[in-house]
C-alpha cells in the first residue's frame, strides 16, 4: 500500500514521505490515527503544501541556528495564558506547541514543537519559567515566559 505520511512515523519516515508498507497496517494503524493519506494525484497537492510548511520551520543550518538562538534570547513579552483556579493551579498544562504560538505572536521565528523541550511536572502554576530548544546537534537556546490566567 502506498502511503504519504501526514505526521513523523518512527523508523518510518517524516511528514511528506511517499512509503510503501504492508495493507494491514495502513489500513489499520497509520490511516484511522490520521498519521498517513492513501497516495494520490490530488493528494501530491497536500505533500507540497506540508513541505512548504516544514521549510519555513526548519533550520537551514548553523548560521541559521545561530540567528534564531540571538532572536529567541532578545524576545521578551512571551506570554502564556491557560485557565487558572484562585490560588493560580494550572487546569491542564502548558505544552511545547502552546509556547511555540506564544514565541510566534510575540514576534519571534517559527518554531517546530518538537524542538521545546518542556519537563514534565514543569509549569504547575502561574509565573515565569526558562525552557530549552534545541536548535541544532550543536545549538540550544533558552526561552523565558510567563504563564498568566486567562
């Protein structure tokens, strides 16, 4: 069966790959979680447009990673809002991709979710807290934010 990958399979491949796996577990695992599409002419259409989205996330190389690490340390105002109790517990948590958005509309680069490094048990309440993102093999930035009650 051929496949197009929707989202990053382990020891499979990544978004915009064409696979070849056995019917059974197209049919059964990768296409009912939406990880994969069945390969079409129309479907070609939606490879180009994951791409296109995968470039502007990517780091091109280490200059680049270089740039990016300088603008995520000189951002300030990233803010995350999330529902709150009285006494500022958290209802849910703060993930990767939520402080992603927070970087893009504080006027920061895009950044892939998978990059933010977010340890468990990390933000409990509201206040200010340091995360990691790992850039390249060799460069890792620091961001700073803010969890505020919505």
């Amino acid at each position: 069966m051929k496949l197009i990958l929707t989202a990053a399979v382990d020891k499979l491949g990544v978004p915009g790959d064409i696979v070849e796996v056995k019917d059974g577990y197209g049919r059964n695992y990768l296409l009912p979680r939406g990880l994969a599409i069945v390969a079409t002419r129309g479907a070609e259409k939606q490879i180009e447009g994951i791409r296109r989205a995968q470039e502007a996330r990517a780091i091109r190389d280490l200059d680049h990673a270089r740039e990016v690490r300088e603008q995520l340390e000189e951002l300030t105002g990233v803010t995350v809002a999330v529902r709150t109790s009285d006494k500022g517990k958290l209802f849910g948590s703060v993930k990767a991709d939520d402080i992603a958005a927070a970087v893009k509309q504080a006027g920061g680069p895009n950044l892939d979710k998978r990059t933010i490094e977010v340890p468990k048990g990390l933000v409990k309440k509201t206040g200010k807290y340091q995360v990691k993102v790992q850039l390249h093999p060799d460069i890792a930035a620091k961001i700073n934010f803010e969890v505020v009650a919505a």
